[in-house]
C-alpha cells in the first residue's frame, strides 16, 4: 500500500477527564474514529485529499457534540451562522463561506465555492442562494437546534459575553473550542485541509472567527504542509497561524513539528491565543499540537490503526 495519513480535530480547550464521563468520552472516540475511517475509505482507494478532508468534515458536522454543521452554536440572536474553508495543496485553490444558516454541510458549500463559483470566499444570504442553486441539501433551523447548545446559549444571552467550545470558565466567561477539522496526504502526495465551525455561543454583529479565512484557519500547499486550525479566532487571525506554520517550513527550513510548536507554544501563547491545529507534511509526517488542556483528536497512517486522544 502507498503511503498516506489523515489526521482530524473536535476542537480544543478545557477538555479535561474530570469534565467528562466515560460514557460521553466513548460517543466522543466512536465520532472521531468513524470521520477517520470516512476520510481513509477514500485515500485507501486511491482518492484525493481533497475529497477525503472533505468527508472527514462532513461526518463530524453531522455528530451533534461538535460545534459545526448539526450542534452548531447559538448566536445571540438565537440563530445558527456557520463558517468553513477548504483548500487543495496541489494548486492552491481554496473556498470559504461565512455567516451561513440553514446548509446541512458548510464545509460542502465551501467546496463547491472553490470549484464552481470562479470566486474564493462567499458570506451570509447570498452564499446560501449559491448553495440551493448548486443543489446542495438544506435543513430548517430545527435540525441545527441540540438542547447542550441552547443551554450554553441561556446562560450568557443576556450578557455582553462570548463563548468559544469545550472549555471551562473564565473570566470573560466560558471559552470553548469545538471546531472540527481534517488535514491528509493522499498516495498521490497531495496535501488539502478543511475547517468547519458554528463559531462562538452568543455572537453578534456578524462575527467572523479564523475558520473561514484562509491562511488564519486553513492553508494547503504541497511545497510544505495542510493545516487545520481551532481555537480563539480573533488570535489565529491575528497570527496568521495556519499559513505561518507554512512559512517557517518552506522560508526557514523548519520540519513540521518545528514549526507547529514555535506557532502553537510560543508565538500563539505570548500573545495569549488558546487553541491547537492538526497538520500533515509532504512526506506524511503529522503534528497535533494544541496549547489547552485538550483536543479532540484523531489520526491514521496508511495501513496502521486509527488513533484517538481526547487530553494532553
Ligand atoms: N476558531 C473558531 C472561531 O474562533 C472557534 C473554535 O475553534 O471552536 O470561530
């Protein structure tokens, strides 16, 4: 078997045993185990990363204990708006939507803005009428509704704060992280990354996070490496993060895990940004590197068995 290796994310932040039944952690592993097994049905076969990342995304929005797609957070005005990007190493081409409702798979619309719209980024109404034209499945607003998600939206509704996904309180009130990404290196040596998010519980005036902007949430490119970012946007945005950790390998010569920890444990933590990334390299090396308590995470080398972890 030629080589490749998937490596997906649900997130970062507190996520620690104490927070977590055992029950729940196994709903959590049996999630990221069955993305994997999505992602590496297709690059078994020969499939692309593109399609594979895909996949992998898609049946993580569908598991409703992740922030993305189904179980997408409240926004302060009660509604869900979803981001995503996706970005093929192989040519640099990329789509990205922000500010989406009602598209059963974001990360879907963001594919087919890269392949079939001429353009690279599409927000809000208009990227939804683009969606039904493309005859992409929508759902009403209830499918998006999960009981966990309104609950955290109760609680801070009435406030001027936010709140990111899976962590514990804080000062500014909860920060959370639940995101979910996939980065792969199909047997053909491309690289693709995909990142899908419902954002921040309790947002307002149309705030956008990392996830959509490509280089910040999301970068591909087959000279370096796939990144997939989570964690507190407004800091990867800030950092540049995903196409940073790009930089320091194709500008510096640094080797993937190199790069990943000066972005993630140093450049990130100076600033104060709390979060991880999952990252693949042209040769299929993996790095799963976070700065929180946890990440929920998953990976598989070709012909090796599927791993997940869940803490540091
Ligand atoms: N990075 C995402 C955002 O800021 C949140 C997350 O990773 O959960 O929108």
């Amino acid at each position: 078997m030629k080589k490749f290796s998937i490596a997906i994310h649900g997130g970062a932040g507190t996520i620690l045993p104490a927070l977590m039944t055992p029950q729940k952690e196994l709903v959590y592993r049996a999630a990221l185990t069955e993305a994997i097994q999505q992602g590496s049905a297709i690059l078994e076969k020969g499939g692309s990363s593109l399609a594979a990342v895909e996949a992998a995304v898609i049946s993580l929005e569908n598991f409703p204990l992740f922030n993305a797609g189904k179980g997408a957070v409240f926004t302060n005005k009660g509604c869900h708006e979803m981001d995503a990007s996706i970005m093929c190493g192989l040519n640099l081409n990329a789509g990205a939507v922000s500010g989406i409702s009602n598209v059963k798979n974001p990360i879907a619309l963001a594919r087919l803005v890269m392949e079939k719209s001429g353009h690279v980024y599409l927000s809000g109404k208009e990227a939804e009428y683009f969606a039904r034209n493309q005859g992409l499945q929508m759902e009403e607003d209830a499918y998006f509704f999960t009981d966990e998600r309104y609950k955290q939206w109760q609680g801070v509704k009435d406030s001027d704060t936010y709140q990111l996904d899976h962590t514990d309180k804080t000062e500014q009130g909860e920060k959370k992280f639940g995101t979910v990404g996939a980065v792969a290196l199909d047997q053909h040596g491309n690289l693709a990354a995909a990142t899908s998010t419902g954002g921040m519980t309790n947002k307002k005036f149309g705030r956008v996070g990392d996830t959509p902007i490509i280089g910040a949430g999301t970068y591909a490119n087959n000279r370096t490496c796939a990144v997939s970012c989570t964690g507190h946007g407004e800091y990867f945005i800030r950092a540049v993060v995903a196409y940073d950790v790009s930089c320091l390998m194709e500008y510096k010569g640094l080797s993937l895990s190199e790069a990943c920890q000066v972005v993630v444990q140093d450049k990130l933590v100076k600033m104060g940004g709390e979060g991880g990334l999952i990252a693949v390299d042209s040769f299929g090396n993996l790095s799963l590197t976070f700065n929180s308590e946890g990440m929920y995470r998953a990976f598989q080398f070709a012909g090796k068995p599927i791993v997940t972890e869940i803490y540091k």
